[in-house]
C-alpha cells in the first residue's frame, strides 16, 4: 500500500523559505510522476508543481521562478523548495503521486505567510 508522509511545513515571515518533503512508500517510485499540491481555507486543491519519473517539470504560473519541485529516487522523497513567499502562498499543501493510474496523497502539512 502506498503511503506518503509530507514534513517541513511551519510559520514563515513573507520573503521567507521554506522546504518540504514527501517521502513516500510502498510504491515503485522511479516510475511514479509526483506532485505538490496547496489547499487555502474556502478553496479548491490546486496543483503548485509536478515532475515526471523522467524529470520533466511544470509550475503553476503563481509560483513559477520562485518554487522548485526536485526528486531523489534514491530516498523515495520529492521536495518542494518555496522562496521568496508570499501571504497568498498559506495552504495546507498537499503530497500527490501517480502510479500506473492511481493517484495518491498525502496527510498535508500546513504552510503559514506572515505579512
């Protein structure tokens, strides 16, 4: 059973970082495209950031040039390095992998912006 565990979330002034990891098992993850995803209260879960077993990277437009989603294949762990954070950017952010069809997340961890 796949199994993913999400850390690194935390208050952070605006101008701050942060970076979170998702460590995932049970799963093939080499094979597996794995992406991070961001809940604020009263909205929607909308994707921040994907990246392929190939490597292969996408954004959304929000984040772009100031998040980076990396993989170590080696761990089983993807991370998401958030710089130069914003207010807008609070969220629960959410863990997702996909695998051979099935999607899968994570708890969350929460992600606080002071203004």
């Amino acid at each position: 059973q796949v199994h993913l565990v999400e850390s690194g979330g935390g208050l952070v002034q605006a101008g701050g970082s942060l970076r979170l990891s998702c460590a995932a098992s049970g799963s093939i993850f080499s094979v597996s495209t794995m992406g991070w995803y961001r809940q604020a209260p009263g909205k929607r879960r909308d994707l921040v950031a994907i990246v392929t077993p190939s490597g292969t990277k996408s954004y959304a437009d929000s984040v772009k040039g100031r998040f980076t989603i990396s993989r170590d294949n080696a761990k089983n762990t993807v991370y998401l390095q958030m710089n130069s954070l914003k207010p807008e950017d609070t969220a629960v952010y959410y863990c997702n992998l996909i695998q051979y069809g099935s999607g899968y997340w994570g708890q969350g961890t929460q992600v606080t912006v002071s203004s």
